[in-house]
C-alpha cells in the first residue's frame, strides 16, 4: 500500500513534526503583522499573470442512462417501495457497528424486524409456496389417481359450456401473456447483465488512464507552481532595478508638496523682476514724452488763444446780434490749457538703474539649479541602496534556489511513476480475469436461461393443448367422441399443470432468494449510495473506537481528530477541486507557512528597514540667488511717490476736451452772418483739432503707459521685502525638510515600497493556494471510481438481478391461476370414458336422464327432478329431444 501513501501525499513537500512546530510559532508574528496591516492600507500592487496550470483532461463520465430498460428498473424500484417504505436506518445501523455485533439488545431487534418487515412478509409467504407447491402437487396428482379433484373422466353436459369453455379459454390465454412478458422482462434483465459486463471494461479503462493522467499530470503541476516563482521574482527585480523612479518617486513626490510651491514662488518672482525693469522703462519714457509734449502743448494752445481773441477783436463782433456770440466763446478762450504738470514728478532712473543691476543675474536659471536638484532624488536614491539591492537580488536566488531544491528534495516523480507502473500491472492483472469473468457469465446467463425455460416449458404445453384444442373442438362431437387433436390439447394442458407443480416451487426458491438479497442490497446499500447516505454512516464521529473520531484521517494519515471526511472529500473530488483541498493536506503541510518562510521571509524586511537616504546634498537656492532676491527688495521701487504720479495720469491732458471745444466753436460760428468773422473761427476750430491729433492724442497714449507702468510697480512693491523675507522662508522650511526631516519619509515611503515588493508575494502565494486548491490535482478520478463502483454495482448487476427476480417472481405467480384454468379448460378438449345422455320414457312430457356405462349395463331409472342416471355405451348417442 506504499503506493497509497504517495497518493495522498504527493503534493506535501517534506511535511515533518518540526515543520508543524514551527508553524505554530510562526502564527503568532504573523497574525501580528495582519493586523498591522489592516491599520494601514497598502497601496494598489500591479496584477501579475502568472498563466494557467495546466489542466488534465479526464475520460470517465461516470453516468449511465439505462434506456428502455429503465422503465423496467422504475417498476422494480416502486414494488421495493412499497414492500420497504421505511427511510435508511442510519442510527440503527451506526449502534449495531459501535456494539460490534456483540450485544445487540431486543428493543434494536425490534426495530430491525420492524425495518424488515416487508422483506420478512414477502419471504414467508415465498418460502410456503416453496414448502406447499409439492405438497399440494402430490395431493392433487394423487387425488386425480382416484377420480377426484377433476380425475373423473366423465363431463356434466351444461346449458353454458361453451360459455365456460371461452372463458377458461381467455383467462388461460391472458395468463399466459402475461406469464410470458415476466419471462421477457427476466430475460431481458439476464441480457442487460451480460451487456453491462461487456461495458464495465471501458469504466476499467477509463478510470485506469484517468489516473495515469493524474499522476502524470500532477509533476508537471507542481513544476509549473514552482516555476511561476520566477514571475514574482522578475516583477521584484524589475522594481529593485527602478528603485530610483520607484522609491525616489514616491519620496519627490512627498517633499515635493513643501519644496516646488517654494521654488515657484522664487520663479515668479524672477518673473515679476523682469516686470519691473519692463515697467520703469515705460515710466521713464512716456514720463519723457509728456514732459516734452507738455511744453509743445502749452505754447500750442497759448498761440491758438492768442489768435482767437484777436480774431474776436473785430469790429464785427460789435454788432449787435453777433456781439452776444462773440462774447459767449471769448469767455471761454481761458479754457484753451494745459491740466497735468509732469515737470515736477521724479524721475525712476535710480530704480531703474537697480534693477538692471539685480537682473545681471540669472535668477531663473539659479531657481531651475534648485529644481534640478530636487528632481535628483531618484539618482541619490539609487546610488545610495546599490548596495541594499544588490543583498536583496542575492536573497531572492537564494529564496529561489531553496525552493526549487525542496520541491525536489521528495521523490514525487518517482513515486507517481511507481503508482502508474502499479496501475499498469493491476490493469493487466483484472484484464487476465476478462475471460474467467466471460465465462461465468456465460454460465450465469445460461443457468438463468434454463430456468426460464422451466416457464417456457410451461408455457409451451399450454400454447400448444390451447392450440391443438381449439383447432380440434368439434360442437358436434360429444366428450366421448372428441377427436385425438381436441384430445392431445387436454392432454399438454395437463402436462403443462404436471410441470407446473414440478418447477413452480424450485423457481420460487430462486425468486425467494434473488428478492431477499437484491432487495436488500438495493434498500441498504444501492439508495444509500445513491443519496450519500451511507457516507453518512462511514463520517459518524467514534463509528470504529470511542477514542478515533474520524475513521477516514485515522486510515489515512494515523490522526482521526482532523476534520476529514469521506463525504466532503467526496463532494470536493466531484467538483474536481484539488487533491490537496480535498484531503485537507493543509493539516499536515501547511503551504502557507512554508511559503511564508521560503518566498516571503523577515530578512527582506529587515534589509530595507536599514534604507538611509541622504538628501542634504539637495540645494533649492544658491546664495547668489538669496542675495539676488534682496537687491530686488531693496532695489527702490518702493520709495517711488506712485501717488504723485497717479494724480497727474488721473487728470487730462487739457482742461477742456479740444474735439469738443472746436464742435462748440464750429456751432458758434455757423450762427454768425456768412462772412469773414464765420470763415476765421471754423479755421480756428480746425486748427485746436490738428492740436489735439498732433499733440492731445500721442500724449494720451504716452499718460495710458504711464499709468498702468505705475500701477503694476505700485502692486509689485507693495510689501516686496515681506513677500521676499516669505520666499526665502519657505526655501528655508523646505530645505530643512529635506535635511532633517526626509528621513521620517524615507521610512515611510520605503514601507510602501516593501509592501509593494511583498504585494508580488502575496499575489503569488494565493495563487499557489487557488491553484492547489482548485487546479493542481484535480482529484475527479476518485469520485469518477466511487460513481464508477455504484453504476457497476447497482445499474449494472443489482437492478438487472432485481428485475429478474421480479420478471420471474410474476411468472411464479401466475402459474397458480395458469394451473386451475389448464384443469379446467382440459376437461372441455380431453375424450371422456362416460357422458350424460337424455331420453324420452314416457308421454307425459317429463323427461328422465339415463347414463350408461361402456360395459352396458342395465339402466337405472330416475325421477325428472333428481335427475336420475341411465348408462349407455360410450358409442351410443343421446336420444334426440325436442327441447334440446
């Protein structure tokens, strides 16, 4: 039975007391490090693909569909129905195996004969007809001898013989139908067993090569488990090769949050440097122009008012309708002027010197210096663990190398090749009894044929005595000159009654026997199989010892306290789960520990827990550029009177719009007569709008610039040494960060990493577990042998037995109706030694019967009403009535 033990333990790699142990205390860390776990979630981990295991197909399909048979086999299962309607006695059966048989008490006796009763009733009244058919045979073959029981061959003449014959006749014939359809059905089921026999070899064959494919199979499964090590092991190199990206990533990307905002603000503020040098420029050049177009402006408009009023000192203008006129817009020459002084505000130039000195240096550039710096995270990250990943890459071969090692260490291969050498000879070995198997069945199907032939027997005197009578009957003939085919028919009847009494108790016997062993392997073995009843009784926890719980784990693996048993693994083959899952292996060789130990150990842990990374090389901010910063804050800007310069930009060019001013004019001098007065104001009008498109306009563009150069200083230096003063605040927090601090998310930051790395670990040791579980050994060739068993066992051979026995017990019974209708119907086709015969002695009317005998002797005379006899020779005819 070694080869049994390899079965159940091919898949346990080296399962020792001290592994067990040592499992033991491996839970308690590791439940420890669960629930760390569940504080904190670990980030998503890329799915790996680790395939398929390959599958093994098998070829049983342990499932029988009997056909028409079938119907047969629902008969004979609802007749055992009804002969045994109580349910399995699954608690009567567990006390008499837990009392050994030894001291079985009344009371469960009871209930036995109770459960029995059935089956006991049916048995009894089979072994009296065994014990009374040649009893009564005797007495009635002996009773006939002396003229009795119908052995008188004489026939009363009645009104309704040929009634009764056709009767007889019928019933006989029915009889004998059905007597022959219950020696079909036997036959039947006697045929259906040989055929069976002839398919339970191919279950033999399938069920041989599915479980050489199981132990083929199960190799290179347990290879290709190992073998996928390999892909976790690759993605972990793969992560350990871009530990700069990976973990310096998640590191920048911690810092980053303090750092690059810090940065950013030292970025803008290069910007609005190069703002400011842009604003003061404009400042200095438009306050140029409109110092300069200010003066040109105000002798502009004081020429144009000059000669305006000349131009009012006409004498036109003293007439009287005009002189309102001209008085009206000499009122409003002092409007004719110049509003905003830009003489007296100061120029930037010092400002403006500044900041040209401060953007001789490249801020930018020197803040891009810090972002480059911090973006090197990932290098200094990689450079500093070379030495850390180069330990684990070693650890991971080893891990490796220990692993293919130890799934090797165990002769799994060489056991499985033993079991299919054992399969190979054991199949030889049940294929050498093939033709002892075939000729026992011939010899079966032989002595079951004989014994019908007991019936056919039977039934063929009855067919032929039914044929030869019925096609000898002659009406006109009377019982003692029937003729010698009529006469041939009794005849055979009554040979078939005399073998009747002959076979009908030895079949019966047969049909006793048969219906109490089939019936009961059917009722106690067959539906308890069928409906896992009888796993049921075999799984009672103490069924063999009161100190052995489970009998299953006991036989198997020396421990009865596992929770195995035969049902479930039963159920878990059937579902084609693994073999591991199945017997519940995990009890032995728990593969979890052993991964944990082997793929996944502390070793690892504690290598990146000694991760130190040194991030003080990283510089935000040179002191060029810290320095640079200051300049700008004290550059001037700030000293600017922005509000002196706002008040002149708010006022206009001149006091009066000049568009507005000639319109008026222009109006004004269309109300004078026409003449030289009209023509001299619309040229003076025309003149202020040249002034305004030469002079106004430029110098509106030139205050617009102006205006908004001062607006965007007035912002930008607007608390500038407090926005500076914030700036290098915040490259110094971030720097300290990074110095001091980085180390708290170095650690942090290398936890998730580790999480990540164990993450591939863990996607392959559930892997391993579903494969074992569900993939790797699948274990379908047991329940396909115990579904196998019960098909042979029940479909084949029981039902068939049973349907025999039913087929031939109806024949059986039949031949009890079978013989008194032969008796009977004999009587109408045998030739007869006597007959009754009527005649006329007398002129009275009455009638009086005489009967003579063959010898001729004298007649007897007897009154009408107890029909007295007269005896005539047996060739004599009956006198011819009237009546009849």
């Amino acid at each position: 039975m070694l080869w049994t033990w390899w079965l159940v333990l091919l898949l346990c790699w080296g399962a020792t007391s001290g592994e067990q142990q040592a499992d033991e205390r491996a839970r308690a860390p590791a439940r420890v490090q669960a629930d760390s776990r569940r504080q904190r979630s670990p980030p998503p981990v890329e799915p790996l693909d680790f395939g398929f295991v390959p599958a093994a197909v098998y070829d049983t399909h342990a499932y029988y569909e009997p056909g028409a048979i079938g119907i047969l086999f629902h008969m004979v299962h609802a007749f055992l129905y009804v002969v045994q309607p109580n349910s399995f006695p699954k608690d009567l059966i567990v006390q008499v195996i837990q009392q050994n048989m030894g001291g079985i008490k009344i009371e469960e006796w009871r209930k036995w004969i109770y459960y029995e009763a059935g089956f006991l009733i049916c048995a009894t009244i089979g072994i009296v007809f065994v014990v009374l058919t040649p009893i009564i045979g005797t007495f009635f073959c002996v009773c006939r001898c002396c003229e009795n029981c119908g052995g008188e061959m004489h026939q009363r003449q009645r009104k309704n013989a040929d009634c009764q014959r056709g009767f007889y006749t019928a019933s006989l014939i029915a009889t004998s139908i059905f007597i022959i359809l219950g020696v079909l059905i036997a036959y039947a089921a006697n045929h259906n067993i040989s055929t069976q026999i002839k398919s339970t070899r191919r279950f033999i064959n399938t069920n041989m090569r599915d479980l050489r494919t199981f132990a083929n199979n199960t190799p290179a499964q347990i290879e290709y488990l190992t073998a996928q090590y390999t892909t976790a092991k690759n993605k972990v190199l793969s992560d350990l090769d871009n530990i700069g990206p990976l973990l310096g990533g998640r590191i920048h990307s911690q810092l980053e949050k303090e750092v690059v905002p810090s940065l950013d603000t030292a970025l803008r503020m290069a910007g609005a440097m190069r703002e400011t040098k842009e604003a003061l420029e404009n400042v200095s050049s438009s306050l140029e122009v409109l110092q300069e177009g200010t003066g040109k402006l105000q002798a502009s408009l004081s020429g144009e008012r000059a000669s305006l009023s000349n131009t009012l000192s006409d004498p036109a203008c003293t007439n009287g309708a005009v002189s309102h006129t001209c008085n009206t817009i000499r009122s409003t020459l002092s409007q004719l002027g110049v509003n905003a002084d830009f003489s007296r505000l100061p120029d930037v130039n010092h400002a403006l010197a500044n900041v040209n000195t401060v953007l001789r240096t490249d801020l930018s550039n020197i803040v891009q210096k810090g972002y480059s710096s911090f973006n090197d995270t990932p290098r200094l990250v990689k450079e500093q663990t070379k030495n850390i990943v180069s330990g684990v890459k070693g650890m991971l071969d080893k891990i490796s190398t220990e692993i293919n090692s130890y799934s090797k260490m165990f002769p799994v291969e060489a056991s499985l090749a033993n079991f299919t050498i054992f399969l190979s000879q054991e199949q030889k070995k049940i294929e050498s009894f093939y033709p002892h198997i075939d000729q026992m069945d011939f010899y079966r199907w032989v002595s079951c044929v004989a014994v019908l032939c007991m019936v056919v027997l039977v039934m063929a005197f009855n067919l032929l005595g039914l044929l030869c009578g019925t096609c000898g009957y002659d009406k006109q003939a009377t019982p003692t000159t029937r003729g010698c085919l009529s006469n041939t028919g009794g005849n055979l009847l009554m040979a078939g009654v005399g073998f009747s009494f002959l076979f009908a108790w030895v079949l019966m016997g047969i049909v006793t026997t048969l219906f109490v062993v089939g019936g009961n392997v059917e009722k106690l073995m067959c539906e308890p199989l069928a409906n896992r009843q009888l796993f049921k009784i075999i799984d009672t926890p103490f069924l063999v010892h009161p100190s052995k719980k489970n009998f299953l784990p006991g036989m198997l693996f020396q421990n009865p306290n596992i929770d195995l048993t035969l049902g479930s693994m039963y159920r878990e083959c059937y579902e084609n789960n693994g073999l591991y899952h199945a017997l519940q292996l995990e009890t032995m060789f728990n593969i979890n520990s052993f991964l944990n130990r082997t793929v996944y150990n502390r070793d690892v842990a504690k290598v990146f827990e000694s991760v130190q990374v040194d991030l003080q090389d990283i510089t935000l901010l040179e002191q060029v550029g810290r320095d640079n910063l200051m300049n700008f804050a004290n550059s001037g800007i700030g000293q600017i009177d922005y509000e002196a310069y706002l008040v002149q930009v708010n006022k206009g060019v001149t006091l009066v719009d000049l568009l507005s001013f000639s319109t008026d004019l222009e109006g004004q001098a269309d109300q004078l007569p026409r003449g030289a007065l009209e023509n001299a104001l619309k040229g003076h009008a025309s003149s202020i709008r040249q002034i305004h498109r030469e002079q106004v306009v430029p110098m509106e563009q030139a205050m617009s610039t102006l205006s908004q150069s001062i607006k965007q200083l007035q912002r930008t230096s607007n608390d500038l040494p407090v926005k500076v003063t914030n700036i290098l605040s915040a490259i110094d927090a971030a720097e300290y960060l990074i110095t001091h601090n980085a180390s708290h998310v170095v650690k942090q930051e290398t936890k998730g990493y580790i999480q990540n790395l164990v993450g591939y670990f863990k996607q392959y040791t559930e892997w391993v577990k579903n494969s074992l579980t569900a993939e790797v050994a699948q274990c379908k060739p047991i329940s396909n042998i115990v579904d196998s068993m019960e098909i042979v066992a029940c479909s084949f051979i029981v039902d068939s037995v049973n349907t025999f026995w039913f087929g031939l017990g109806g024949c059986c019974i039949l031949l009890i109706p079978s013989i008194i209708f032969s008796v009977k119907l004999a009587k109408y086709y045998r030739r007869m030694d006597t007959e009754d015969v009527f005649e006329d002695l007398g002129n009275t009317g009455n009638h009086e019967e005489q009967v003579c005998n063959i010898h001729g002797n004298l007649p007897v005379v007897s009154s009408p009403y107890y029909d007295t006899l007269t005896w005539f020779p047996r060739a004599s005819a009956p006198p011819s009535q009237p009546d009849w």
